[in-house]
C-alpha cells in the first residue's frame, strides 16, 4: 500500500465505512433484483430496449421505495422519541 492511500485511510472513519459498506449493499441488491427481473435475452451481446426500459423502471422504484422506508424509520424515531421525552 502507498503511504498517501495509507494515509487516506486512517482519515476514514468508522461510520464512514459503516455507510459505504451500507451503500454497497443496496447497490448489490438493486443490481441482483433488477438483473433478474429485466434481463430476459442471453443471445446477444446488446441490451434490447425493452430490457433497457424495464431495468429504469426497476432502479426508479427500487430508489423510491428506499427512500419512502428511510422516511418512516426516521418518522418512527421521532415518535419515539417525542414518547421517551414525555415519560422522563
């Protein structure tokens, strides 16, 4: 390893890491769900439009429904913790 990446890396932090590895998971994911869902034709080398539109459509919703759960946990916390503040 080069002393700069070495360097770079101990300026990382731990829930930096947390969040890349996070990010990585999701990108994973989307890429396994919307592969299978979309990709029909192995016969050729070039995506069909058909598939190219499918795979946006499958990103698109899988992006919003990320987005929408993200939303409630972080509407759910604040409930709770409004509810954890009244009964201190």
């Amino acid at each position: 390893m080069s002393s700069g990446l070495a360097q770079g890396l101990e300026d990382v932090s731990p829930d930096q890491i947390k969040s890349f590895k996070d990010f990585l998971l999701s990108y994973n994911k989307l890429s396994e769900i919307c592969f299978a869902d979309c990709v029909w034709d192995f016969t050729t080398r070039s995506v069909k439009n058909q598939e190219d539109k499918c795979v946006i459509n499958c990103a698109e919703k899988y992006m919003k429904m990320n987005q929408r759960i993200s939303q409630r946990f972080h509407e759910f916390q604040m409930v709770a913790n409004e509810n954890m503040m009244k009964n201190s």
